[in-house]
C-alpha cells in the first residue's frame, strides 16, 4: 500500500509500504477516504520531536471497513466509521474514567500515557495518511456514520481531531450562553474552537492571529477577527469589556506560538490569554507543548528546549484564574458532535480548503508548514476523492 512516510526534517514522501493487518483479535482494518494533515504533523515534520523516520503520518482518519478481527462483534465490513486519534483500550482505569486520551494500555511505556496514529512518543502506531490502517479495538474506537458519510466526508473526518478538540478548549474554558470568549489562533484547532464556543451560543468571540487569510474564515462564521501585527488582542477585549477581559478563552496555538515577524515565544500565547482574560476566569489549553524540544533552543531558549515556559504566573494567581490543559479525550464528544453533522446544526468542512490525492502529500506538507496563503486545512484522499468533495 501507499502512505506519507516521515523520512527527516521536512521531508515527506509517498512509497510503497507494507499493508497493514490484523494483528489482534479486536482490530479492524480501515479502507482510508479520506485523512487531514494536522497543526500537529508540522512539529514532527519539521524535526521538533523524536518521530522517527519510515513512520507514516496521520491521525485524523475516516474510512470504509474492509476487515474485521475475529473478537470484533459490532463494526460490521463496508460501515463508514470515524477513528478517533487517541488509540484507546476501553478498559483501564483511564478509560473507565473517560480519559481515552491518556489511555494506560496502549502506551507501551509504562512512565507515559495516551497513544495515536503516527505520532511521536505515542506508541508505535502508523498513520493514516496511507490506502489502509490497523485499528485496534475496533469495537471501542470506530465511531460508526450514518448513510451520509460517503457524501459528508469532509465534515466527518473532523471528528477524528480538530473538531472535538476545539470543542474541549470550551470544556476547560467553561464556555457558556452569553460568554464572551477570545481564542488565540486561528488555524484549524482555533477555528474549531471558535465554531464551538458559538455552537455553545456565547455572545461574542474573538480571534487572534496574524495570518489575514485564517482571519477571514473566522469572521466567515461570526467571529471577531483580531489581527495581531495591527493591534493588541488584550487591549481590543477589554476595551469591549469595560476593561474587565473576557469571561474565558483557549490556546490553539502551542510551542511554536510565534509573533506576526515570525519570532518563536512559546509564552505568547498564554501569557496573551492570561492578560485577555478576566479576574477568575477560565483558560483551556489545547495547543501542544511538550517536555523536550529537540530545536527548541535554536529557536527560543535553552529552557523551552526542556518544556520550561516562562508564563506570566504571578498575574494569573493574582487573578484567580483557572487553566485546564492537555489533550482532547475525543470519545467523550465525537458522538454527540456527529449527530450535530448529521442533523444539520454543523458543518465543520468549513476550514477545508485543498482536497489533494495521496501523491501530492509532500507539495502540501510543504505549502501548510510555510501558512502559505489559503492552506488552513489540507485534506487528502488516499482511494481517490469519491464523494469526499462534498461539504
């Protein structure tokens, strides 16, 4: 089979690889239509993790199952299904818990949790940006579609990731009716947050950013748009708010968070929100931070290179603020979110903007990781595009 496969520093190609297969009882073997480069891919292409090279890329997946393990009872072959990113058991005390995302089974190192598709120190699983994919557990991670999927494929594919994590940014934010909340980042994750936090009916939200084009899609659907290299995001909320701050906001941004010239500051962000925000306010974090970042000190400091950010503390104790992070448990809001699709109330395909065939995976790593003008969000389609052009 074809698949994206890691081979250095923002190198990216398509080769033949072994196909994947059953390799336990409970795994499903998943016909890829159609998978998402994430935000997330870009640290581990550019060489900030320690992904290794032959690895296939890809954890935002949707697909048609092709085979079943003989323990799997309740995916049937030739369903739709959605895969959640996190790879969870079902059964540890994490997952008993609801935190699929820190999954203690999967994980084969016993110091850490959580496992996913292609992604550094998350396992050894491959990715999905291939023709076919290894489930496991297909009975707990296979979020089945309804009759629609083939031809909704791109508002779909977002619950594997984007959707549901932006969606938990509210969650730790505690966004409700009549909120007013400022989200920092306007790529996919940032949108997504945004979408949700209207979805959740707040009265007004900002977004922060400084890519024009990223802005535009937030103000698409009713969003403020705050374009950093033209104004201060902390003074443009208070301002609205009598200079109290907004009642919560989200991090969409991370490690990399960087200003309008292109500066590294993995603080910035936060210590945006942390000002932006109001006394006793609520933050959640979904952006990605990690403890080591193999090119974090040529870029920042020797103390990020080591996870160590130096946050405005004192300003958020002095506020009582609260701050939520870490990543999104996606079975906690996947079906609940999909019914939202099926019936109409969202429409999260809205981001997409290229659909390209497997082949051109490494021409769109390479125009995403630059933010080039127009490519927020690439979405490819290993076994041809079929249906999957439908919004």
């Amino acid at each position: 089979m074809k698949a994206a496969v890691y081979e250095g520093p923002r190198t990216v190609a398509v080769k033949d690889v072994p196909d994947a297969k059953i390799e336990h009882p409970c795994d499903i073997i998943v016909k890829i239509t159609t998978t998402n480069i994430c935000g997330s891919d870009l640290h581990m292409y550019e060489g900030r993790t320690s992904f290794e090279p032959g690895r296939t890329f890809g954890h935002e997946n949707m697909g048609q199952v092709v085979e079943t393990g003989p323990a799997v009872r309740k995916v049937q072959v030739g369903e739709y299904v959605v895969l959640p990113f996190n790879i969870a058991c079902g059964f540890c005390k994490q997952c008993e818990r609801g935190l699929t995302n820190y999954c203690l089974t999967m994980q084969p190192e016993p110091a850490l949790a959580g496992a996913a598709y292609g992604f550094a120190d998350m396992g050894p699983y491959q990715g999905g940006q291939a023709e076919l994919l290894r489930v496991p557990y297909g009975d707990f991670n296979a979020l089945r579609l309804g009759e629609d999927a083939a031809e909704r494929q791109n508002d779909y594919v977002m619950l594997a990731d984007i959707f549901p994590t932006g969606y938990h940014a509210t969650e730790m934010a505690h966004v409700k009716p009549g909120d007013q909340t400022v989200i920092f980042g306007a790529g996919p994750v940032g949108l997504m947050a945004a979408y949700s936090a209207l979805l959740k009916g707040a009265g007004r939200v900002w977004v922060v950013d400084h890519q024009p084009d990223r802005l535009r899609k937030a103000e698409e659907i009713g969003a403020i748009p705050v374009n950093t290299a033209e104004q201060n995001p902390a003074e443009v909320v208070k301002d609205a708010t009598l200079g109290l701050g907004a009642d919560n906001g989200c991090e969409c941004v991370g490690y990399q968070a960087h200003d309008a010239e292109g500066h590294e500051d993995a603080s910035l962000t936060l210590n945006g929100l942390i000002d932006s925000v109001r006394f006793t306010g609520d933050i959640g974090v979904v952006g990605v931070f990690l403890p080591e970042d193999p090119g974090g000190e040529k870029a920042q400091g020797e103390l990020e290179a080591h996870g160590k950010v130096p946050i405005d503390f004192g300003l958020m104790w002095f506020k009582g603020q609260h701050m939520g992070t870490g990543q999104a448990p996606v079975k906690r809001y996947n079906r609940a979110l999909r019914d939202l699709i099926a019936g109409g109330k969202a429409q999260p395909s809205f981001v997409v903007t290229q659909e390209l065939g497997l082949d051109e995976a490494p021409t769109a790593y390479e125009h995403f990781d630059a933010r080039d003008e127009g490519w927020t969000k690439v979405v490819l389609h290993p076994n041809g595009r079929g249906n999957g052009h439908q919004g």
